[in-house]
C-alpha cells in the first residue's frame, strides 16, 4: 500500500541521495571557504601577570566566581564573538596560574543586538547570582541595561561602550570611547592639519530612530562649531545593502570627507565598494567600526580603501606600546596563532578589570561575590591597567568617569591600511587631547 | 535635492527586482499552493554557488552558475522535502511546508556562517567591475543596466514557456484547475518541480546579482523573501506572474522618491504600511458581506405579482 510506502523509514537509496546532497552541497561551500580556526586556551601555570598586576594574597587564590560573558554567538556580529571570547580565556587562565581568582565564564548570546536574548541572558544570570558580566552591543542595545541594576552586577561593555544612550546608568560602564562623540576632536584636527582640502563633511549611520536623529544633529554641531562646512548626514535601514540613495546625496551635497558610523564592517565596505564606482578619490572616509580587514578586503577589495580611514580605541599585533600590552600580545599569539584584536584586548583587560575589583574587596574584608561590593571598590578608584598606551615598564592605564560612565583616559587613533598593514596617521585621546599626527 | 532622475532609474532597478521575486512566489504559491518562504535559500545559494564559480569562470558565467544553483535547489526543496512533507501529512500540509521553510532559512543561514567561519561567511563574486555610465546626461552604473536586462529577460523567458511550450501548458492547467488536469493526465507533482525550478532559477540568478553589487553573506535571503512575498500578495496569487512588475516598480521608486522626504525606516513604514492598507482593502473587497450588501437589490416599490396569480 502507498501508506506503508511514504510512511516507512529513510531506506538505503535515499540515504545516498541524501548523502549526495550534502556532499555536493559541503563541496560548493569548500570552494567559498579559506578555512576557520579552532581554538582553545589553558590554563597559564607559568603566568607573568604577577609582573604587571598586583597579585597578592588577596587575589583570590584557590575561590571561583562567576563571570557572565554575553556576546553575540550567532546573527550577523558572530565573526567577533570569537574575539570577545579568546581575550577572556586567555585572561581567566593567566589569572588562575598567577595564583588568582578562577573566574568561571557564564556565556550567553545576544544574538548580535536581540534586546529580547539581552533581556533573558541577564535575567539568567541575574537569578544565579552572578556579580559582574561582560557584554556587548551596548549591553545589547539597553535593553540588559534594567536587569544590570535589578541584579546589581557590576558591567562592563568592551565592544560598544556606553554609547550615547546608555550613560550614567547604575551598576553599567563603558569600557572604550564614545562612538561617534569621542572621535570628533581629534578627527577635525587631523583634517586640519593632514587634509586641508576638507571642507565640507557628511555623516553617515544606521537609522535606528530617535537615537539616529540625535546623532546626526549632534554631528552637524560638532562639525560647525569646528569650523567645517556639515553636508548630507544620510542614514540606511540595517538591513540595506545598495547605498545608491545615500551616494548619490552626498555627492549632490558637495562632502569632501565622510564619517561613517554605526554601520557594521559588511555595510561599510559595501559602501565604499559603491562609493568607489563614482569614480571620486579625492573623497576622505573615516569610520568608527571595527576594522576587519579581511571583509573590507573581500568586499570592497583595495582600490576601494585609497582614502578609507578608522578612527577607535585600535589594537592589533604591531601597536602595544607598554610590556603590559606586548606580553599579553605575545601570549594571545602563543594561544590563538593569531594577532589580537581590540576586541580581545578589551575583553581580556576588562576580565582584569573586574578582577581587581575582586581584590579591593577582599583587601578591604568584603564579599566579592556581592556586586554591590564589586562596584564600590571600582568606583572607589576607577583607575585600572591597560594594554593599551604605556611605555616600556609603565603600564597603560584606562580611566572611567563616575559620571558618564564611560572611559575618561583612551589612546584612540585615526589608522589605514597601507601595503596590507595597518598604519596610524594620527594619535589622540579622549577629547582629542595628546594630538599627534604620525605616518 | 538628489537627482531626481537618476533616482527614478535606481527605483526603477530595484523595483524590477522586487518584481521578480514577486512574480516567482506568484509562479510558485500560486500553482503549488506552498508557501516557500525558504525562497531566501535559493536567493543565498545562487549568491554562494556563484561565488564558487567565479573563482574559475568568468562573471556572466557565475551568474548562470547561480541561476542553475537556484533553479536545483528549488527542485530539490519540492521535490525532496515539500513533497515529502504534504504525503506525510496532507491534512496539515499548507502549515507544516510554512514550518519547514522557515527551518530551511535558518539551517542555511546557520550552515553558512558555520562552514565558512572566516570574516562571518562573506564572500565575493569575483571578475566583475561596476562603474558609472551616463546616458542622455542621467547617470548610472553598469550594474543596474545588467540587472534589469536580467530581470526582463528572465521574466520573458518564463513567459514564452508557459505560453508556448506542452510543459507550459500543464502550469496553466495546474494553475487553473489542479483535479481536472490530474484527471486529464497531468501529474501535479511533476508540475510542483518544474514551477519550483523556474521560479527559484530565476531568484537564484538575483542573488547573485546582489553579491556582485556588496558581497554574499549568509543573511542576504531574508530581506528578499520578505519584499517577494509583499509583492506577490499585493500583485494577487491567482493573477499571470508578470502582473507583478507593477506594484514591484512602484515599491521600487516610490522607496527611493520617498528617501527624498524622510528616513529609511519612516520610508518602510510608509510604503509597507501602504501596502497593508491595499491588502486589507481587497479582503474587505472580497469579504461575503461586502458582496451581499453590494449585490443585494433594492426592495422593489409594489409587491410582485404571483406566477401562480389570480390574475
């Protein structure tokens, strides 16, 4: 009967042709593949960070914490959860063979900016008693923002900062400037003194609503008051992919310079693959977004890139500075096979960060699994050292301000990518202070 | 003020894209009755397979690499999966294909991304160089002209089959009336398959026209099922598959005059929220009371007079 036939179970011929198709269908994406990397990191017995930090006998030998880490394990910011991840292992495992704290990650996804996924990742380890997390995307676009407090875990976002909507929020830190308003001052002083030719200069961002229109007004302030000419400040739904319109307004509206912000690094080197099309090269692009030069490779490809520019609290492989920020360097190489990102140093730093305040407070006698504790020893001095900026022996340092909540003290750079390698062409702080061209 | 023009012209190709879609979901809904929201999957596997084929063949032929790509996978959804599916369970069918399409989308998505870890699965379609040219003093790229002698053609060549070919005839018997056409010989089945491979071929060769333009990237089939299916449902599924080009282009242009105004994401609102009013409108339209209160006669002004009267 025909019921006994469609009903019976996978028979041999079908499991060849469905073994066919996945052969067949593994094959054809082998050919777009180059290959990922695993990896994987232990613990660190002969760990040096005892040279860097103070690990005393109140690091926490021989106790475990939790360390909720939320990052964005799958959707479109996937590619940099790995990144995220390694500064952490890495971290957690020198600590524990410097005789400190184990730190025992907690991780969950946010799946790349999905409030709701936020929302339960924090109520997750909120209801376990977690006392401090990592998380990014702006801990996941505010949403995580009301379970930090609720939960009372000291935060910190290494990948998005506090942003310009999540400032001043109880128990929740920004970890790396303030994209775009952190980049301005130093960037029109680069246009001044490196590019003379800049006039006149656009803005282009996601529109992500009310937040967009006040990112853009506060550009065209900024941009003013520098004493530049604002031109079109344009947005694009996320979720585009064919930037004529925005071309096409900004080329009407006479910018010589472009920044770029918010865009992730696949919009933005479709971008400039479109923008590249109008034939101009005289047009200057300066860009928030992490730099990932492979993607900007792929899709944009090099011809595209002349005059592209990133503009962030940058690291890499070549920029550490300090011997804090060469051996963790050195280490992330010896575990991973790879450069580290600014990413993964500032997840790793901010695993340190949090350790730290862990310290304060069995210094002081305290219960460092209370995140209440965790907060007041941070705030008590936030003051913290960082692979980034230093000099030789004297570690960086990055600051927090108590009242913004975001970063007070950040090496930041203008960098470009000439000959494959990445190249800084001016160097600055928070604020544009310590302005330096360079390259 | 953008180039009012030039805009038009960038509505207009991407507007005939949307068309394309549309009219493919129309080819495919509207015969098959399945609603092949995993048409994103043949949209990322052209993208992907051209990807492949342009590492060793030059860019028209990664474009036909895809359109096959598009055109097979959407057999082998049908055939393999759908099909198999609705035997299984034909009471529930129309849900469950729904269920198993939405799957479909995130299986690929997810294999893509997990397959090719490096740099997120974004991939590039090699050997093609875009650039501005100006007729007649408006300016374009040579990509649009590509893509919407790509679209006319597609919609032609599918025009041409089901109009002047035996197998075109099924479809329009299918289409018409799948239990009469069954009686008379044609198998529905094999009917599923052909609209599935034409339909998807043809969204499979747009995909790739949408990596030569950024990249391919394991999430670029959503956005398009979604729009396809907007556009479909609009267009009507029971009306000829290239009635789709209309509301198609007036989506395209109207998004692009309407950038002009206000933000994407007003721009969105706007149009789809046009487009619902349109949807609900028609299902007013169509509703038995709208029928019966439009149809119902006027009370006539003096009682009829019996057949069987006295006279």
């Amino acid at each position: 009967m025909a019921i006994n036939r469609h009903s019976r179970g996978l028979d041999r011929r079908h499991f060849l042709q469905l073994s066919g198709l996945v052969v067949g269908g593994s094959a054809v994406l082998a050919a777009c593949g180059d290959g990922g990397s695993g990896s994987a990191v232990t613990a660190d017995t002969s760990s040096k960070l005892g040279e860097f930090l103070r690990i005393d006998q109140y690091a926490g030998k021989g106790t475990q914490l939790d360390l909720g880490v939320v990052l964005p394990s799958s959707g479109s910011g996937s590619a940099y959860a790995s990144e995220m991840k390694n500064g952490v292992e890495l971290a957690v495992a020198q600590l524990t063979g410097a005789g400190a704290l184990e730190w025992r990650p907690q991780y969950k996804d946010n799946k790349s900016g999905d409030p709701q996924a936020g929302i339960d990742a924090t109520k997750d380890l909120g209801l376990t008693g977690t006392p401090a997390m990592l998380c990014s995307y702006i801990a996941d676009l505010g949403a995580q923002v009301p379970g930090i407090a609720q939960y009372q875990m000291l935060t910190l976002d290494g990948a998005g900062g506090t942003g310009t909507f999540a400032q001043s929020k109880p128990y929740f830190y920004g970890a790396r400037i303030i994209i775009p308003d952190d980049i301005y001052p130093g960037t029109f002083q680069w246009f001044k003194q490196a590019q003379p030719q800049v006039k006149s200069i656009a803005h282009l961002t996601w529109d992500l609503g009310p937040s967009t229109t006040q990112l853009l007004d506060s550009s065209r302030e900024a941009i003013t008051s520098a004493g530049f000419s604002a031109a079109a400040h344009v947005s694009s739904a996320p979720t585009n992919s064919d930037y004529s319109a925005q071309i096409r307004e900004i080329e009407s509206s006479g910018a010589n310079a472009v920044i770029i912000s918010v865009l992730d690094d696949v919009s933005i080197a479709a971008f400039l693959k479109q923008y590249a099309v109008t034939g101009r090269k005289d047009v200057v692009f300066v860009s928030t977004t992490n730099f990932t030069p492979k993607t900007y490779q792929t899709v944009a490809g090099s011809d595209a890139l002349t005059n592209y520019h990133f503009c962030y609290d940058y690291f890499d492989g070549t920029t550490a500075t300090s011997d804090f920020g060469s051996y963790f360097t050195q280490a992330y190489q010896d575990a991973y096979k790879t450069d580290p990102t600014s990413l993964s140093a500032n997840f790793y730093e901010d695993t340190l960060v949090l350790w730290e305040c862990v310290r304060r407070v069995n210094e002081k006698g305290g219960d460092p699994s209370k995140g209440s504790e965790l907060l007041a020893a941070f705030e008590a001095n936030p003051v913290f050292p960082s692979v980034y900026g230093g000099s030789g022996a004297e570690t960086g340092v990055i600051s927090f301000d108590k009242s913004t909540h975001s970063v007070s003290k950040r090496p930041s750079g203008i960098y470009t990518q000439k000959d494959g390698k990445v190249v800084a062409v001016a160097t600055f702080d928070v604020s544009g202070s310590d302005f330096r061209l360079d390259g | 003020m953008r180039d009012t023009v030039g805009a038009l012209i960038e509505g207009s190709a991407a507007g005939l894209g949307y068309a394309l879609l549309g009219a493919s979901l129309i080819l495919i809904v509207g015969t098959t009755g399945r609603f092949h929201f995993a048409i994103g999957v043949n949209y990322l596997l052209g993208a992907y397979a051209a990807v492949a084929a342009s590492l060793v063949l030059p860019w028209p032929m990664a474009v036909a690499t895809g359109v096959v790509a598009g055109g097979v996978s959407g057999a082998l959804i049908e055939a393999g999966l759908y099909d198999r599916v609705e035997r299984s369970a034909p009471a529930s069918a129309l849900l469950n294909i729904f269920v198993v399409a939405f799957a479909l989308m995130s299986i690929a998505e997810g294999a893509l991304r997990l397959l090719l870890s490096s740099g997120g699965g974004v991939r590039k379609v090699s050997g093609f160089s875009d650039q501005q040219i100006s007729l007649l003093g408006v300016t374009m790229t040579k990509l649009n002209l590509w893509q919407v002698a790509y679209v006319l053609l597609a919609l032609l060549a599918i025009q041409l089959l089901l109009v002047t070919t035996s197998a075109g005839l099924r479809v329009r018997g299918v289409r018409s009336n799948r239990e009469l056409a069954a009686v008379h010989g044609v198998n529905p089945r094999h009917v599923n398959v052909l609209v599935f491979t034409l339909g998807c071929a043809a969204v499979g060769g747009l995909g790739v026209f949408a990596a030569l333009r950024t990249s391919a990237t394991p999430d670029m089939g959503l956005t398009p099922a979604f729009y396809g299916f907007v556009i479909a449902f609009v267009t009507g599924l029971g009306r000829p598959f290239f009635h789709a080009l209309v509301p198609g282009l007036a989506v395209g242009v109207t998004e692009r005059m309407l950038l002009n105004l206000m933000s994407p994401a007003q721009t969105q609102v706007a149009i789809f929220g046009v487009l619902f009013l349109l949807l609900v409108l028609r299902a007013a339209l169509a509703s038995r009371w709208f029928v019966a209160h439009a149809t119902r006669r006027r009370p006539a002004s003096r009682p009829a007079v019996g057949v069987g009267g006295t006279g």
